[in-house]
C-alpha cells in the first residue's frame, strides 16, 4: 500500500511540474490571438489618432475592432473569453504580448524613413 500512495505522489508531482498548459476548445490559439492582438493595437493607434484630432473615439471603435474580429473569423466575446484564459496562464500571455511587441517594432523600423533617405543629394 505504501508503494501505490508514493506513485500516486510522484504522478501528482511530475503533473504539477508540468509547465505544459493544454488550450482548450473554444480558445482561440495563441498564434491566432497573437496576431489580433497586433492589429488591435494597430487599430487602437489609429483610434487614438482620429481622437486626437477631434473625432469622437467610441464612433470608430467599434468599425476597426469588428473589421480585425472579422478578418480572424472570431467575435467579441470569443475574443474576451480566451482572453480571460490566457490571463489564469500568463506565461503564455507574456510570450504572446513578447511577440506582439516584436512584431510591432519591426513594423515600425519598415515603415521609418532611414537616415539616409532624409539627406538631401547635392546635385
């Protein structure tokens, strides 16, 4: 009897140790919710743009949101569901938003005018 209740530990154990977290159906993938993620923060720049100049912000909120949610074939509320799993598991979420932060950056260094292509060419 003793032997069954020390595996029975080691099991619990080795599964506890695991850092392996399973999704589960219904939960949109990471790299699927990475990359809405990007271009909700895309639209979100956007947004933030018209509402500086003036724009009413809740007007186009909702347009840029639902064309993202659309392009993904998902919804609001798929979206905000998977999005309260990947905060019960934030290793998960910290590597989603390492990549969207990456991805970000790279998008902003293609779209920066290079040093050299602000010099003027003396003819």
């Amino acid at each position: 009897m003793k032997r069954f209740w020390v595996f029975i530990l080691l099991i619990l154990i080795i599964y506890s140790c695991s850092d392996k977290v399973s999704i589960p159906k219904g939960v949109i993938p990471p790299d699927k919710m990475t990359n809405i993620m990007i271009e909700l923060q895309i639209a979100d720049a956007a947004i933030s743009f018209r509402k500086n100049r003036g724009l009413d912000f809740e007007d186009y909120q909702s347009p840029y949101y639902q064309y993202v949610f659309n392009k993904y074939d998902v919804d609001a509320s798929l979206f905000k569901e998977s999005m309260a799993f990947y905060d019960k598991n934030p290793k998960i979420l910290e590597q989603m938003y390492q990549n969207v932060k990456d991805s970000l950056s790279l998008k902003i260094k293609e779209i920066e005018p290079t040093k050299d292509s602000l010099q003027i060419s003396p003819n």
